[in-house]
C-alpha cells in the first residue's frame, strides 16, 4: 500500500472493454500521435511498453536510404552554394543546359 504523502506522478490510465486504453493528452501531445498512428507494444520487466511507430509506404522506402538521404543534402549544398541550372523559359533551353553541364 502506498504511503499517503507519495504522489503518484505518472498519469493513471484504466483499461477498458476490448482491453483499450486512452493515452493521456499530455503524451499524445509530447510524442505527437496521432489518430491511425501505429504502436508497439512490448512488454519489458514486467512493464508494458509502447513505442510509436512511423510506418513507410514501399514506394516511397527508396527516400529514407542512406544513398539517397546523402545525394539530398548534396544536393541543398549546391542549392545554398547556387551551383544550379535554370530557371528556363523553354524546354529547348532546359536540354541545351544539360547537353553543356559538367556532371
């Protein structure tokens, strides 16, 4: 039995029908989930333990590749260095810059 000077610290969560709980605002908020996101659940020590889980499309796994991820930041460094073709007026144009650029 808790002493009655202890304060409980950790917001108190009640399962309900289906086993479901609700996760507190202040969580939700701090960890921004979000309805439909998904959670791990896993239990550790004794404890249950969920972890957030952001979920990538196939198509898009290509993105988060550390090949593609470092061609990215080349890429915002010839940005910031204005080492880029373009705008152009026409496609002609656009080709023509591509046919001279030094790649």
């Amino acid at each position: 039995m808790r002493k009655k000077e202890e304060v409980r610290s950790m917001p108190l969560v009640k399962v309900k029908q289906n086993y479901q709980i609700t996760i507190p605002n202040s969580l939700r908020r701090g960890l921004k989930i979000a309805v439909g996101d998904y959670m791990e659940a896993e239990q550790q020590d004794g404890e249950l333990v969920l972890k957030p889980v952001k979920l990538v499309h196939p198509d898009q796994a290509y993105f988060y590749t550390e090949e593609w991820q470092k061609g990215e930041a080349d890429a915002d460094k010839d940005i910031a260095k204005g080492d880029v073709l373009g705008p152009f007026d026409n496609i002609a144009d656009g080709l023509a810059a591509l046919k001279t650029a030094k790649i």
